[in-house]
DNA sequence: CAACTATATGCGTATATGCTCATATAAAGT
DNA sequence: ACTTTATATGAGCATATACGCATATAGTTG
C-alpha cells in the first residue's frame, strides 16, 4: 500500500471489511484462543465465556473472512487459524498500542 | 499477542477499537494520500473526493487514535501520518488479501 | 427410528457510527 | 470591524451489526 500505486475502491473496501472482522473484542478473543492450536466450538465457547450461538456466528465471519480453518470430526468442528500473517498483524497493535499509551503516560507524569 | 499472556479485556477493547479505526474506505483513502507526505485539509478533501465535513471528522478519529498527527499553519491544519506502524500494517493485509484472492482465482479455474 | 449432543441459523432488538446539512469557530486580509 | 477562507462541530437520519432467544440441522448412539 505505501509504495504502490494507490489502491482501487474495490481494493480499499476490501482492506476495511478486513480490518472490520478484526474490530470485535469476541473476535479477538477466539483468536487469542486460538494461538496455542486448533479448538472445537465447545471449547472456544468455555474459553471465551461467550454463549453457543454467538461464537458461532464470530467462528463463520472469521472463516469466512479466511482467517479461520474449519475440520469437521464427527460431531465437532474444529478451527484453526489459517492466515499466517494474523499473529503479526496483532503484534503490530499491540506494540503500537503499547508505545502510545507508555508515552500518555510518561506525559501525564511529566505534567503532574 | 501470540507469545504472550492472555490479553485482557481491556487491551482487547483497545486493539478491536484500532482496528475499528482502520475499517474505513474513507479512512484507507487518507492515509493512503498521506503516504508520499503531510497535506491539508483542503487538499484531503480534494485527494479523497470527499465531503470537508466528512473528512473533517475522519481526521479527527484518526487523529484521536494517535494514527495521524496535526500541525497549524495560519488558517490551514496539515496532517501527516504519526505512527510508524501503519504502513506496516496496510501492506501485511494487502499482503495476505492478494495471497487469499489468488487461491481463489487458481480454485475457479482448476474448477471450470 | 428415537433420543441426544454439537453446531448453525432465522429473527427481532438495541446500539453504534457514517453521512449530510447547516452552522460555528478561527485566522487572515481589507 | 467586516468579509472571506479554512476547518470543526451539532443534529438528525439511515444503515450495519452484535447479541439473545428460540429453533433448525447434522451426526452419533441406543
């Protein structure tokens, strides 16, 4: 994005619907839960305190945003993260995040 | 995020909410025309297509969210991309958008 | 086939937020 | 002081979407 030529409207809808299925805390929540291997939705619901048919619904919008993998075995279905740039696109926040309010802090103090 | 601890709800909230930040066209389309350098508003508003009070407000969330920065000039505010992740970040999901949209490509052709 | 378990989905509601129009504020020139 | 230009903001409307409840589907076991 930043040496390219700008994208297309169609490209830019499609960046933000992404960054979109990353803006809901149950969401990232799944994921983060996800980090340490492959999980059914029974245990992605106890791991999230979520009810069934909300982490479900976030589980389809995750895999169908392809940032989820589904394996059905037998009754339970079981998701994994299959895009290999989403730890590092939560590293990036946080890291950012991390820097900005450490110097909100600092400011806060320096004023005070 | 992957190696560490949990994070907790808080910190989520913070990460869904910077997410939340980048899931707009409108948004995508400032930043991206604040790539090749710091412009006014006047010259967003021509560079976006965008109404002067829609991209007023843009600025104004942008800038909350520590993403731009601001610097008066007599009667003009010229903005500039302040955090130094976002690039970064833009062309990690442009990155793993073309990667997904390929295999989709190749699969409806290998399908047809 | 009936009962049970795991997962998905239809529907209604509440909330958030993007957009537009009009207007307010701020800075500069006459 | 008045006008003009640049930017910000208040109010209202329209839309999107997260959540809860109930129910549907799929697969397993008796």
């Amino acid at each position: 994005m930043s040496k390219h030529r700008p994208l297309s409207e169609d490209a830019l809808q499609l960046v933000a619907q992404r960054f979109a299925v990353l803006a809901e805390p149950m969401r990232l929540r799944l994921i983060q839960a996800l980090f340490d291997g492959e999980k059914n939705v029974t245990e992605l619901v106890a791991a999230t305190g979520g009810t069934q048919a909300n982490v479900s619904r976030h589980l389809q919008t995750l895999t169908a945003a392809h940032i989820l993998g589904r394996r059905k075995e037998g009754l339970l279905v079981f998701y994994r993260i299959s895009d290999p740039t989403i730890p590092k696109l939560c590293e990036l926040v946080c890291g950012s995040l991390e820097k900005t309010l450490s110097r909100q802090v600092a400011q806060f103090e320096a004023a005070g």
